[in-house]
C-alpha cells in the first residue's frame, strides 16, 4: 500500500461519501446540526486532490499534509476528529513509502487513542468510536493472523457495520445529540455511521 494507492482509496472513500451523503445529511439533521454528509464528500474529495501536490513518497508526510488539509478545508467536529485520525496515523507510517497489514493496524490503533484523547469519549458512548476500535481489532486480529490484506480489511468493514447496529442500543452523551437522551435509541450514531463508509471506501479499492 503506496502513496498511488493512497489515492485509490481516497477516490473510492469520495465515492461512497458521494452516494452516501443525502443520507448522512438526513440521519446527522435528525440530532445534530446535518452537515455531516457535506463535511465528509467536501473533505474527502479535497485530500484525494491534494495528493497530486504533495511531492513526498513518505506516507506518514502524506498523511500528515492531508491531516492539516482536511482540518482547514471542513473545520467541523467530525473533520476536526477525522483530520486526527489523520495526523495520529500519519506518526505510525513516518519514514515508509509503503505500509503492510501490521502498519496499518498501528495507526489505526493510533487513530482510536487520538479520537478518545480529543474528543474525550471512549467506546460504548455512541460516537464514531463505537465502528472506528471494532474495526481495527478486526486489521490487528488480521495481522497477528496473517491475513490477506484485502480480507483484513473486508472483515474490518464488517466489525464497523456491527458497531453501527450496535450503537442503535446506546443512548447519547455526547453533543448535540446528548440532548435527545431516550430519543436517541433505535437511531445509528452518524459518526460511526460515517467511519462505517470510510471502511467500504478502504475495501472497495481492493
């Protein structure tokens, strides 16, 4: 997994959030304010263009510039925590300009240490935490198996989609959605709704 294939996956990630947006709209409005599905077809779409003009093959300076990237581009709660999903990776691959299976789950592992460390939350809160850690004890459980790549990942999709239904039990803590209390159950948390369509992206460019 290379810097050209880095794109690919940011490509495919802009194509589902593409198709996916009215309904991110609709399920984030419900909530919360309803620019999730703005915020993640507008931030994905602006880092796969920049990857055109970032000179470096080091996928953890890759990483980074579209960390920051994001960030200025869609200064949102949700892009605020992705672009640190972002900038935490991005520490895990410095210095490779190709990342295996083993890597991968590091910095996905890095991502869920970031997310809980900023937006103070932990898993079981319904937020995106609750797709994002199931997903990557699924690539940590790959690698120490030795897995192929793309079955890692399309096993990591899966334990999202499971988080996502898992979340419709869990009453909201956190932001606006907080204040719904009871309303919130039998509804998917948007965020993890969000990481959900990340990880189809990541499968989808296999």
């Amino acid at each position: 997994m290379n810097k050209e294939f880095l794109k690919k996956v940011l490509g495919e990630i802009t194509k589902v959030m593409n198709e996916e947006k009215n309904y991110l709209i609709e399920l984030d409005g419900s909530m919360g304010d309803g620019d999730l599905g703005l915020t993640m077809s507008t931030g994905f779409k602006t880092m796969y263009d920049e990857v055109d003009n970032i000179t470096s093959e080091d996928i953890g300076a890759v990483m980074m510039k579209l960390g920051m990237k994001m960030n200025s581009t869609v200064p949102s709660t949700m892009g605020t925590l992705i672009s640190i999903c972002f900038l935490k990776a991005a520490k895990e691959a410095k210095g490779k300009t190709e990342i295996d299976l083993l890597t991968a789950s590091k910095m996905g592992r890095a991502a869920v240490s970031g997310v809980m460390e900023r937006g103070k939350a932990k898993v079981g809160e319904k937020t995106m935490l609750d797709s994002l850690d199931p997903a990557v004890k699924a690539l940590e459980k790959a690698a120490e198996e030795n897995e192929e790549v793309k079955t890692a990942f399309e096993k990591a999709y899966e334990a999202a989609k499971q988080g996502v239904e898992n979340t419709k039990q869990i009453k909201s803590v956190h932001g606006r959605a907080a204040y719904y209390g009871e309303k919130s159950l039998g509804r998917p948390d948007s965020g993890a709704v969000a990481v959900m369509f990340i990880f189809k992206g990541i499968f989808q460019s296999f």
